[in-house]
C-alpha cells in the first residue's frame, strides 16, 4: 500500500521480501527495473478503475426513461417556482 506520495513523483511502497523477491524475479524476466514493471502492470489497472467509475451504463429501459424526461421534463416543484420568481441564486 502506498505509503507517501511526494511532489517529486517518488511513491514508497511497503513489501513483504517474500513478495518484493516476486515482484523482482518477474521484473528481470521481463528485462524491467522493478519501478517499470509495476507500472507497466498497474497503469492499465488505474485507467480501468476511473473508466468504471466515471462512466456509468444504464440498461435499455433506464436509458429510454432519462430521454423521456428530457423530452417531457416533470413540472417544477412549488418551493422551487417560489425561489425563482424570488430571485434566488443557488450556491
């Protein structure tokens, strides 16, 4: 786990030797440093997680309902008809 993350681009990383002698075994097999391979092997990862959490996928029938709202929005809710014609300005 991550331990300290500096402006310089440094990340100290906290390994059990049994698991840093695996991480290094495969990283010379690979013709890597240790920083490279674990890179190599965790950006893709990285870039999956904030796809999957920035996109968001609705089934057929969500997907026709948000179009239908958009297309017939719902009447505006009395409170905020009040704080229209009041001026109002939200944060």
């Amino acid at each position: 786990m991550p331990r300290n993350v500096s402006d310089s681009g440094r990340v100290e990383l906290r390994l059990r030797p049994e698991d840093k002698t695996t991480l290094s075994r495969a990283a010379a097999i690979k013709h890597l440093d240790l920083s490279a391979y674990i890179l190599r092997a965790m950006l893709p990862k990285a870039e999956a997680d904030i796809a999957e959490a920035e996109n968001l996928a609705l089934s057929e029938r969500d997907s026709l309902r948000v179009l239908a709202l958009l297309e017939h929005p719902p009447a505006p809710a009395p409170r905020l008809v009040r704080a229209a014609k009041a001026g109002y300005e939200f944060p």
